[in-house]
C-alpha cells in the first residue's frame, strides 16, 4: 500500500516534471522565433541603410557636391607642384 | 419504540430509491459521455484531427534571401529590399471619411480610385504593391477592418542606367531575366525551405513540428567591376554619343594583368527599377552586338608576319597608288602613302600595306594566328547572349577573304573579344582570360606569340597614339598604345552602306600596361565617323580616370612638348 502511494506520487511528480518542461520548450521557442524575426527586421535594416549609402555615395551626387558646392575642379599644369 | 423502527425503515426505504435514482442518473450520464467519446473518438476522428491541425499546425514557407550584387570595392549593384503589398477584404472594409482619406493620400491614390476599389465585389483587392514600410506602417496604425499588409522583397537598383546592362533584372517572379542577374541566377535565388509549426490561437509560433526542406540563402556575388570607372565610362560614352549623334556607344575596360572586367558599359541604357524596359536598350551590346573590327585587326595580321618571320618592323612596303587589286576588288587607303615601313602600314592605318604583309603570311597561319588571338570564339565570360562573331575557316578563303582578313573586314567580332585579343600586346604576348567576377591577384595566361613580336608591335602601337591616328587617345603623362578602327556598315541587303562604326582599342602604360580599353561608337554621323576622333575621346577620358584611380606612376610627369608649350610646373619640391 505505501510503496503504491509513493509510485503515485513520483509519477505524479513526473507528470508535472513534463508539462513543466514542455511549457518551458515552448516559451524558448517562441523567443527564438522572436529572435529570428527579429534578425530578418535587422537584416532588412541593414540592407536599407546599404542602399542609402549607395545613393548618398552616387557619382553623379558627388560629382555635383564637388563642382558646385565645394567649387573643385582639375588643377592645370602651372598649379602642379611635383614632388621629388 | 416500535414507533422509531418504522420510522428508520421509511427512511431507508427512501434513501434505496434515491440512492437508485442517483445511480441511475450518473450512469446515465457515463453513458451519454461514453457514447460521445465513441461517436468523436471513432466516427469522426479523422475529420476532428483535421480541423485541430487546420487550427494550430501550419506548413510555412521559408523565403531564401537573394543574394547581393556588389562591386569590387563593396558598393551594391543589386539587391533585395522589403516592400508591403497593401490589400483590402471590400466586405469587411470599413472606415470613416476621415480615415478614408488619409489612406488614399498613404496609398498614393486618389479618393476616387480608392473608393472604386473597396466597392469591387471581390475577396481581395491590391491597393498599393510597392509601399515602403514605413508609409505602410502609417497605414495599418489606422486599424481600417479588412486592410492587410504583407511584406514582399522587391530587386533594387540604385546603379540606374550606369550598371543596367551589367546587372540586368529579374521578372516578377524574381527570376533573373538579363545580365549578371541571369547568369548567376541559381546562385543569387538559393533555395526557399518549408516548415510544419505548431500556433497558438493568438497566432505565437509555439513549436516546430517537422523541417520539410531547410532553405537556403542566395549567395552574394561579386563583380570585377569597379563602380567608379563604370560611372567614368557610361558618362564619357553619353558625351560622345550625344556630340556625334550617333546610334550607340559601347566600352570595354579589362584589367590587363587578370583579364578582370573593370567597367563594361553602354549607351543609351535604361533603368532597371522602372517598369516597362524598351526591347531595344536591354543588350548589352559589348558582348552581344558583332561588327566587322576593321583596322583594329591589323596588328593581329602584322603579328602573324612577324611570327612567321615573313617581315621586319623595319621592311620597307610600297603602297603607291593609294589603290590596290585584290580579285575584281579594288581596295584603297585614305591617302597614298607611298613607301613605307611596317610600323607606319600600322601607324598609318594602310589597308594596302596590310594586305601586301598579310600575302606573305599563309591562310592557315594567319587564320591560327585570328583564332589564337580569340576571333570568332567566345572569351569564357559567359555573360547571357555572348556571341562566338565569325572568322571563316581558311580552307573556305579566296584570294579575297585572306586580304579582308588583313585589315579586319570579312569577318565580325564583338568589342569584348576585341578588348580580349588586344591583352596579348599588354602582357608580353600572353592572351588572360576575361573575368566578370572579381580574381585574386594575375592569372596564368597562354602565349599567343613570342615577347619580341609583342614588343614590337607595342611599339608600333604606340606610335600611332604618338603620330598617327589617334591623337586624340593620348593621356597626359602617360605612353599610350592603340589602334583605331573605322568600318562600313552592312545593310539589311548584304551592302555596304554610308554608315560608320568608329572604334579604339588600346593599352597604357606601355612601360608596364595596366589597363586595355575598347570603345566602340555606332554610326557617328556628326563631325567626324572616324575612330580616332570619336572613339579617341572616351578611351583618353576612361583611362585617365583609370590611372588616376589606380595611382599607376606616370611614364613621363610631364610630357616634353608640353613643358615646352606651357612652361615648367611653378616647383619642383
């Protein structure tokens, strides 16, 4: 009789042992999903501000930064220091 | 007494019938249970398991990331950026006048037409397809029943018209249709995955049930091409284009010691993010237009000679006349030349001159020597549409077909395979292969001729920059070899028409060449149509950039003359 009583109860012990445990995979997989979603939005991001880069970055936008705002141009040969 | 015991045997008389009727009742309530339990568990199991997994286990698609296209320095080409696909249910859409208008100035739609899609009798309308995230965040903060945003990758560009023939463009199905995005397709796609999860009812992914397919991310990819001179060379082809009035233009920049592909570009382009691309400008035309080449293929001819050891740079070749027979054809230069030597047939750019060297030279020889040199055969870029251009076998030659060969006609070439034959001159008489990809450090090239024949035709090559024809290529500071090409075009009938193509091809620095330059302008019908003045520019303006870039030491700082014509520089430190 008391060695059924003490089966019941570590069986019952296991039984909450493995919702336990199973509640707790689930709760971590969903933040990992979290986490996963969360480097796809970063990844995005990234991608967004590499796209920025390029346009701040374009040739022509420099091109016309350097010649109308910063008034650069090409120096001629008598502006030409040549060093040794 | 007697009194108590019939009372206590009322009662447990009374307590038999209830506690039957109590019996009763659970077992009857057992049995309604049990019999339920039979008619789920057995009857209708399959259904019930069905609409369980319908409700919490979903199979997902796993989108695979296309990869990138970047250049040699890491400036993107190509890639995939997020966009929101804005849809609406017109039966459960409602909204106020207020929100109603707010939404059609969020969706770039006027109220008219956003009203007119809501009131479609259909389970789901588009009412915008590109919407940037955050004006479609703006868009669901509104809490409209019935609007549903979905994220979608769409291909950017942000090269535009400078990169469009290079990097191509992908369909809406995200397949890749033309350039890069089509040679490199299975790589760039990679491979979407599938995913059987387990939901709650509030939609949180609680398990991953079974991994039907793992997916697999698209690779990045990256080119030999280095935007700066991509952008340097559509620019100089633009002008040129525009100042000659010409049909197109075209130009080819190769590294010479890796046959890396630098900047390859053509004008008029298109711009790959728009909608709706002309037919006419998708091709890129360095690898997929032929022509004949004209005299940029003398050099290849005088190395034949030279090889064979039928001539000297030296040797003296009677041109009088300005006119020669060849069979029925009467072939001429643009002035007589009289006599002259072999390096000025190829300065000069006599056609008379090459055809008495190329005599000398067998047909199979000769041949060998086009077909080494990478004529009427593919480069192994393998770029979509690259053409193989054709070079008769010389088996098939008459006395007419081995002269054209001479100076570039009878055959056709496309300006890659130009700029290919002309790294044999760079590189000591070794041809490198071309690459579109970026290389790590010089390949291993195959010798085409001996060193003292590329020598000797470097030289010669640079004299026609220095006091030929092609002035107008030179670079200040620099030595600078190369060859212009001016051919008649074929008509739809087979003709020779009135129209032009001015082409250059050269190398620089000749004391160490680091770069091969092809240009190619398509029926110039303005100022001039011949190579060196409308070819020459691009290919001077390209290069200068390229050295400049580069920082590849000058030959010479400053030219003699030019110290000469305008002074010596202020100091020299």
């Amino acid at each position: 009789m008391r060695l059924n009583l003490i089966l019941y109860i570590i069986l019952f012990l296991f039984a909450i042992a493995t919702v336990n445990s199973e509640h707790q995979y689930r709760n971590n997989y969903s933040r990992l999903d979290i986490e996963k979603k969360t480097t796809l939005e970063l990844r995005d991001e990234k991608t967004k501000l590499e796209v920025e880069e390029s346009d701040k970055s374009g040739n022509l936008r420099i091109q016309t930064i350097a010649l109308e705002k910063l008034k650069m141009y090409v120096p001629n040969k008598k502006e030409v220091k040549v060093i040794k | 007494m007697i009194n108590t015991r019939k009372k206590q045997t009322e009662f447990f008389e009374l307590s038999k019938l209830r506690r039957r009727f109590v019996l009763i009742m659970l077992l009857s309530l057992f049995l309604v249970l049990f019999s339920r339990a039979i008619y789920l568990q057995g009857m209708e199991k399959d259904f019930l398991q069905k609409e369980a997994e319908n409700r919490s286990d979903r199979t997902v698609k796993l989108h695979a990331y296309r990869g990138k296209i970047i250049d040699r320095n890491n400036n993107v080409f190509a890639v995939s950026t997020p966009i929101q696909v804005i849809t609406a249910n017109p039966s459960i859409f409602k909204a106020s006048v207020k929100k109603r208008k707010k939404l059609a100035r969020l969706l770039s739609l006027s109220r008219k037409d956003l009203e007119r899609r809501v009131q479609k009798k259909k389970k789901e309308v588009f009412l915008n397809r590109e919407l940037s995230p955050e004006k479609a965040a703006q868009v669901m903060a509104l809490k409209i029943p019935g609007v549903i945003s979905n994220k979608k990758y769409k291909r950017f560009y942000p090269a535009k018209e400078v990169a469009a023939h290079l990097v191509g463009f992908t369909g809406i199905d995200g397949y890749g249709l033309e350039g890069i995005e089509l040679h490199s397709n299975e790589l760039l796609a990679g491979n979407p995955g599938y995913k059987k999860i387990l939901k709650t009812r509030s939609g949180r992914i609680v398990d991953d049930l079974q991994d039907v397919k793992i997916p697999r991310d698209g690779q990045d990819i990256q080119l030999s091409i280095d935007k700066r001179l991509q952008y340097t060379a559509y620019r100089a082809l633009e002008k040129a284009v525009e100042k000659h009035a010409a049909i197109s233009g075209s130009a080819i920049l190769l590294d010479a010691k890796t046959g890396e592909i630098l900047a390859m570009t053509n004008y008029p382009s298109y711009n790959p993010n728009t909608k709706g691309k002309s037919i006419d400008f998708i091709r890129n035309r360095v690898v997929t237009d032929i022509f004949e080449p004209g005299s940029t293929i003398k050099p290849i001819s005088v190395s034949a000679a030279l090889e064979s050891k039928s001539i000297k740079p030296h040797n003296i070749i009677d041109t009088s006349a300005g006119y020669y027979k060849v069979g029925r054809s009467l072939v001429r230069d643009t002035h007589n030349h009289g006599k002259i030597s072999v390096t000025e047939v190829i300065q000069k750019s006599s056609n008379i001159g090459a055809i008495i060297i190329g005599e000398n030279v067998k047909p199979k020889y000769l041949w060998n020597t086009l077909n080494n040199f990478g004529i009427g055969k593919k480069t192994g870029v393998r770029f979509p549409g690259e053409v193989r251009g054709k070079l008769k076998h010389y088996k098939n030659w008459r006395k007419t077909d081995h002269a054209s060969a001479t100076f570039g006609y009878g055959m056709s070439t496309s300006l890659i395979q130009l700029a290919y034959s002309y790294t044999v001159f760079a590189n000591q008489g070794n041809i490198k292969g071309v690459s579109i990809l970026k290389t790590k450090g010089p390949t291993p090239g195959r010798r085409v001729i001996s060193r003292k024949t590329s020598d000797a035709m470097l030289s010669m090559l640079e004299s026609v920059v220095k006091d030929g024809t092609a002035e107008h290529a030179k670079v200040n500071g620099y030595r600078v070899a190369g060859k212009t090409g001016t051919s008649k075009k074929l008509g739809p009938d087979g003709k020779y028409e009135d129209k032009y193509i001015g082409s250059f091809v050269g190398i620089a620095p000749v004391s160490n060449p680091k770069f091969v330059i092809a240009v190619m302008i398509d029926t110039p019908s303005i100022e001039s149509y011949y190579g060196g003045p409308v070819a020459g520019p691009v290919f001077s303006k390209l290069m200068t950039e390229a050295l400049k870039i580069y920082s590849i030491p000058q030959d010479n700082f400053i030219e003699a003359d030019e110290l000469k014509r305008e002074g010596k520089p202020d100091s020299i430190i």
